[in-house]
C-alpha cells in the first residue's frame, strides 16, 4: 500500500497527465479544434474537389453567415438528400467531435474567403 502511495505522491509532484501534449482539437481550444478540422477536411481528401481553401468546388465564403451548424452537419452526413451525388456520404463514418471541428475549420476557410 506504501509503495502505491509513494507512486501517486510522484507521479502528482511531477505534473502527471497534466504537463503532456494533448493532440489538435483536444485542448478545448478553437485554434486546435481548427488545426484538427484541416487534418480531417486533408483525411477525408475534401481538398480533392473543393481545393485546399474551398476555393473551386462550392462556395465557402461567408460559410457561418449562410448555413448553420445544424445545417452543414445534415448536408455533411448525408448530401444525397440534398440531390448531390458526388460528395461521399459521411453518416456513420466521421464521428460528432469531428465533424463539430471540420465545421469549425469550414467556417474558418470561409472568413477567408470573403476578404
């Protein structure tokens, strides 16, 4: 019991968890959510038809003025029900942490755009 006692002493003195780096998107930053967002829109190869800033496939400009949250989940997870048959369905496949960052980097390629 000691030498447990002792182990959690030392591994609270010298920071434990505490000091390690989290991953992009995991340190409840809007800058790191950002960062992981651009690395799933790069995973999910979105940049294949809408260019690496949105720039050609869709208009990402003004993203966050023109469609809601809710809105660019929906159209995200299933385009089909929006009548487009290219983009890839993401229902079941990009779960909900995710697909709030790839939204918020969504957004944040749009205020870009719209300079």
């Amino acid at each position: 019991m000691h030498l447990f006692a002792g182990f959690l002493l030392l591994f609270y003195t010298i920071g434990g968890t505490n000091n390690q780096q989290k991953p992009p998107g995991e340190t409840g930053d809007k800058e790191g959510k950002i960062a992981k967002g651009k690395v799933l829109y790069e995973t999910f190869a979105c940049h294949s038809c809408h260019g690496k800033k949105g720039e050609i496939e869709g208009d990402f400009s003004n993203l966050n003025l023109r469609y809601t949250e809710s809105e660019l989940k929906a159209y995200i997870q299933n385009p089909r029900l929006y009548d487009n048959k290219q983009m890839p369905v993401y229902e079941g496949v990009i779960n909900e942490t995710d697909l709030n960052d790839l939204i918020l980097y969504l957004y944040h390629l749009g205020e870009g755009l719209s300079d």
